[in-house]
C-alpha cells in the first residue's frame, strides 16, 4: 500500500507578515528624510548657481572700480555726462538743424499750429467724457478738443 500524501498549499505564516511589515515600516521611516535629502541637494544646487551669480557680479564691481580709479576715466565722464571743458579747449554747441534753439517748456500749449494736434486733457475730463459718450451714444466734441490755428501762423 502507498501512502498519499496531500500536499497542502503553504500558508503565510507568523514570520513572513512580521517581516513584510518590518519592511513596510522601514520604507516609511526613510521615505521622509530621503525626500528631506533630495530637497537639500536641490537648495544646495541653486544655492551654488547663486553664489557664482554673485561672484560675477562682485568681479564686474571690482572692475568698474578700478575703471573709476583712473582720473582718465574719470575725465572722460565728465565731459561726457557732465558737458565739462578742459581750459583752453573751444566748445561747439549744435543747436538743431538750422541753427534755430529749440526752446523747451514743461507749460502745455493753449493753441496749435494747423494740423498739429493739441496735448493731451486731463484724465478726469476723459472719464467725463467717456461717461457722456455711454450714456448718449453719441461722440462728444468739446470744442477745447479741436485743432487752432494761432494768431501768428504762417499764411
């Protein structure tokens, strides 16, 4: 007579669930700081982009230091920023194209030249209206807004 055995399927046993989940919470525990790692080494990384940066930047002021050292350099800046003039030197001044000054004021202009158009208005007087224009639908023509021709204008 044989003897049959049975062969029975193996179960999970007390030893294998301890140790899948002293895995389990092993990854857990070092999940956290290799993600703290991985975000220093990035910080770490902009951190040297910066100070390089930063190094240039020092290097560029060292030499416009130096450039600013040099009374040369320094004369030549002041002739051209300043308009300063050595003694003795002659200085010519081109004042626009036919020779005519161009005279400059912060005061707007009350009239115009035909075809010129006048500055500006105020924004308050816009909003105003732009106001009036919604409301009627019409455009609004003041008659401030229309182009003048001043008094000694050229016929």
């Amino acid at each position: 007579m044989k003897r049959e055995t049975k062969l029975e399927r193996p179960s999970i046993n007390g030893r294998l669930v301890v140790l899948l989940s002293a895995i389990i919470i092993l990854i857990l525990m070092l999940a956290s700081p290799v993600r703290d790692l991985v975000a220093q080494r990035a910080r770490i990384t902009a951190l040297k982009i910066q100070v390089q940066q930063s190094e240039k930047q020092v290097q560029l002021l060292r030499e416009i230091q130096l450039k600013w050292n040099d009374p040369e350099f320094i004369a030549s800046q002041a002739r051209a920023r300043l308009h300063y003039v050595m003694p003795g030197e002659i200085v010519f001044s081109v004042i626009g194209l036919n020779a005519d000054p161009d005279v400059t004021s912060n005061s707007p202009a009350t009239t115009a030249w035909a075809g010129e158009p006048l500055p500006p208005q105020p924004w308050y007087k816009n909003l105003y209206d732009s106001w009036l224009e919604a409301d009627t639908g019409q455009k609004v023509v003041n008659e401030n807004q229309t182009t003048v021709i001043r008094p000694n204008a050229p016929k």
